[in-house]
C-alpha cells in the first residue's frame, strides 16, 4: 500500500490534532505548533550550514526534542489517549550544560551585540527570534488549555541557547561581536 502526502482533509480550513478533534487551521494551537515546525526547520539549515559536523549532535538532540514538543501541542490535552514522547528536566539541563560550557569560553559580554558576525551565527539569530515567537504564542496558548510547563520552560531556555550558540560560532570563526552603540 502506497502512502500519500495529500488528504484533501484539511482543504476546507481545517485540521486535525492528535486524538482527532477537527479545528481551524488558524487555531493558535496550530500556530504553537506550526512555529516550533519553523523553528525546527530553521535548525536544520544551521545544522547544514555549520562547518564542525562533529558538533552537531546536540543540535540534532534539539530538533528530536522540537518534534516532541510539537508532538505535545499537536494533541488535544482532553481527548488524546495516544501515548507522545515526553519533555524531560534532563533535557534543559542539558542546554543549560552547553550554555555553561560555552560561556566559560567565550569573553564576557558587556554590551547588547547586534545579530551576526557569520552566516551561521545570524542564521542562529533567526532561529532565536523564531523560539521566541514560538515561546509567545505557547505561553497565549497556555493562558486557554492545558500546556505542560516544561514546554515553556524547554523553549525560553533554547533561546539562551541559540543566542550562546551564535556567539560561540562568531568566536570559533574568529569573528568580531559588533557590539551595540545607541545613538546619544
């Protein structure tokens, strides 16, 4: 039997979420979810962008823990009785391990630096305005069902993340940090 990509399901606006409730494809569970999707994606340019392969691994951790988060926010919390992966305490412990650790290399921030300095480095930046976006529209979503905490919680944190990470690209390369000089 032949799989294909197309349903024709969702071709009058709406979707299904795990435990299949149908809702409206502009349905800020959606949006939670859809924007995590980005993200994730965005994640893999930086991946196949970033020149030391054998550093990667922990990016490819982030996206298996991206697809779980998606996972969770793709559900309907009231009526999914299918078993998803869960988010686990030692999966912000390990971004704030990595955050510890490149912290302890790179030179002490003492200033707002503007985005970039590589390409790496500012496709770093995106993503953390993306998992920003994505943290904004979780929380929204919190404010009107059941969204576990730690969901929250993962994605403020892979944020310090990726800003760490785009300084330590930045650093690795050899680059220069353009530090922010408002106008007085």
């Amino acid at each position: 039997m032949t799989f294909r990509i197309y349903t024709k399901t969702g071709d009058k606006g709406e979707t299904s979420l795990i435990g299949g409730i149908r809702v409206p494809k502009h349905h800020l569970r959606i949006e939670a979810y859809g924007t995590v999707d980005e993200l994730n994606s965005y994640l893999g340019l930086i991946i196949d962008s970033y020149q030391q392969k054998d550093k990667s691994h922990i990016l490819y951790e982030i996206q298996d823990r991206l697809f779980t988060i998606g996972s969770d926010l793709a559900s309907d919390p009231e009526k999914s009785k299918m078993k998803i992966p869960d988010l686990l305490e030692s999966d912000i412990e390990l971004l704030e391990k990595e955050i510890d650790r490149m912290d302890d290399i790179l030179p002490p921030l003492k200033s707002f630096i503007l985005p970039g300095g590589t390409i790496v480095a500012s496709h770093c930046h995106v993503a953390r305005c993306i998992c920003r976006r994505s943290e904004r529209i979780v929380v929204h979503l919190s404010s009107e069902t059941l969204v576990h905490e730690i969901v929250i919680r993962y994605l403020n944190r892979l944020s310090d993340y990726l800003f760490t990470f785009a300084r330590y690209v930045v650093y690795e390369a050899g680059a220069t940090e353009i530090p922010w000089k408002p106008r007085m």
